[in-house]
C-alpha cells in the first residue's frame, strides 16, 4: 500500500512540475503575443494618420504625401503564432 501512495505521489509531483513549464511557456507566448499585437497597434495608428494626410492634401489639391512603409517585426520566430 505504501509504495501504491509513493509511485501515486511521484506521478502527481511529474504531472505538477509539466504543468508549471506549460502555464510558464504560455505565458511566455502570451507576453510575446501582446509586443506584437502592440506593434501592430502602432503600426494602423501611423498608416491611419498617413491616411488622414493623404486624403486632406487630396481636398486641397496639394501635392501627395510621401509614402510611409509601416513594417511588424518579431523578436522571434516562433510561428505557432
């Protein structure tokens, strides 16, 4: 019977520790899903307010806008993303 509860204990203590690393990587993932989410946030902010240029100039018959490139990039490359 002891070594039922023994064998029963490690397995649970195996099963927490794989958890711990699980919920730890997610939340790794997650952080690293809000930088990008951010990034792309200021990204439509920068394009939306070029946009709002452009199309001012285009009411006043003024010459058009410079291009402006907005660009998301990722610290890492993690495609399960």
């Amino acid at each position: 019977m002891k070594q039922q509860l023994e064998k029963r204990l490690q397995s649970l203590n195996a099963e927490f520790e794989a958890g711990q690393k699980m919920l730890a990587d997610l939340e790794a993932k997650q952080a690293h899903l809000r930088e990008t989410l951010l990034c792309i946030s200021g990204a439509i902010q920068v394009l939306e307010e070029e946009l709002s240029k452009a199309s001012e100039a285009d009411d006043n018959g003024s010459q058009p806008v410079e291009t402006v490139s907005a660009e998301v990039v990722t610290t890492s490359g993690d495609a399960s993303l």
